[in-house]
C-alpha cells in the first residue's frame, strides 16, 4: 500500500487492488460494509466520507489523519 502511495497511486485505486487481492467479499465482511458500498468507495470518480475510509482502512490496521508536511513550505495560506 505504501509503496502505490509513493508511487503516485491514488489512495482508492490503492485501496481497490489491495481489497481485489485479499477478496471483496473477504474484505466486505472485515470492514463492516456490503461488497457494492465498499467497491463504490474507492472507485476513482467516487467521494467517500472519511468514516467510510476509515472502516475500509480498519482492517489493515490504519486509519486516515492529518498531520504536518515533512517538506518545508514557502509562504503561509491565509
């Protein structure tokens, strides 16, 4: 997962291979969700909330947050 990231791999089109490699309805079961939910999800055009990532990162032991950027940014938002 984190080497799709780094790769410039979307977070859904990551999350998409990782469910179809373990199995969706595997996967369903383990994120508390119905296959059609959890594919429609982490299609590419979809908006999932962030409770929605969040049970569909749960079983591999994540979870989405924000956090500082590592680079350095030059000049401030407003």
């Amino acid at each position: 997962m984190q080497a799709a990231l780094d790769e410039g791999v979307s977070l859904q089109v990551a999350l998409a291979q990782v469910i179809r490699a373990y199995g969706v309805k595997e996967y369903a079961r383990l994120a508390r969700m119905a296959p059609p939910n959890l594919l429609r999800a982490v299609r590419p055009r979809s908006n999932p909330t962030q409770v929605s990532l969040n049970r569909i990162l749960k079983p591999l032991g994540l979870q989405l947050s924000v956090g500082p950027l590592k680079a350095k940014t030059v000049g401030h938002a407003a």
